[in-house]
C-alpha cells in the first residue's frame, strides 16, 4: 500500500492540534506524507486562488485527489472505509487536501475526484488534519477488522 499524501494550507504549529494529528498519524500503517503550502495573502477570492493554485501545483502526476470540502459527501466510516478501498484499487497516489482559512479554490474542487466532508459543522482547517488521520486511523481499523471501531455504537 502506497502512502496516502496530504496537502494542506499553512504550517501547523505545535499545540493540541499537531498532538492530535501526530497522535493518530503515528498510528497509520503507512502514515501521511504531509505537505504544507504558505498561506496565501490579500482577498477572501484572492487567497483562495493563489492556495488552490499552490495546491494544484503540488499533485503528484496522476493522483486521485480527494477535496476536505464541508460541501462534500459525509459518509460513515464504514462507507469510506469501502471508498478507500476502491481508490486505493485505481493504484493512483491518493493525496487529500486541505485548504487555508477561506476554504478550496473552485479549480481544485473541479479538479477533484471526490470530495469529503467531515459532517454539517465546519472545523477550523488545523483540525481537519487530526480528524482526517483519525477517521483514516479507523478506516485500517475497520478494513483490518481491528476492534478499535465498534461498529455496533451509534
């Protein structure tokens, strides 16, 4: 298995939130290989543009490009359990991104082959990255049949 890449606006700086993400990526079997881009500056249009471009820019040639977008789909854990399953089966390189503070560029949402939701609520973008390792930490769980996901739980 390849290791899946995630692409994300700004640098995480230490605190709970990178506790939280190394919590969990420590835990993947392989971990992420994590790209972070400088946030972009000027107007809500303009940072998106120029980060959507910067993000754009960083895809590996042919990856399967999963948009963190609260507009996206919100599966359970079992069903993105099976979509891992089905993108990992295209052997295309599976990279996530995650954008800046005023969200994705429209191109990189065209350019995206499926887009995730991590629920209604919106979450601040440095905590996506905590709750995207963990839900990919119970994604292998599930896969694995590791009891770490109980599925028999609401």
């Amino acid at each position: 298995m390849k290791p899946p890449r995630l692409l994300a606006i700004g640098r995480l700086k230490p605190g709970p939130e990178a506790d939280l993400f190394a919590h969990y990526n420590a835990r993947l079997r392989p971990p992420f290989i994590v790209t972070e881009l400088p946030e972009a500056r000027g107007s809500a249009a303009e940072l998106r543009r120029r980060e959507g471009a910067a993000l754009l820019a960083a895809l590996p040639e042919g990856a399967l490009l999963v948009a963190m977008d609260l507009g996206g789909q919100a599966p359970s854990s079992e069903a993105l359990a099976r979509l891992a399953e089905r993108w990992e089966a295209t052997g295309r390189p599976l990279v996530f991104v995650i954008g800046g503070a005023e969200g994705l560029d429209p191109a990189v949402l065209a350019r995206a082959d499926h887009r995730l939701s991590l629920g209604p609520l919106t979450w601040p973008h440095f905590l996506v990255r905590g709750l995207l390792a963990e839900q990919w930490y119970r994604v292998q769980a599930i896969r694995g049949g590791h009891p770490y996901h109980r599925a028999w739980r609401p």
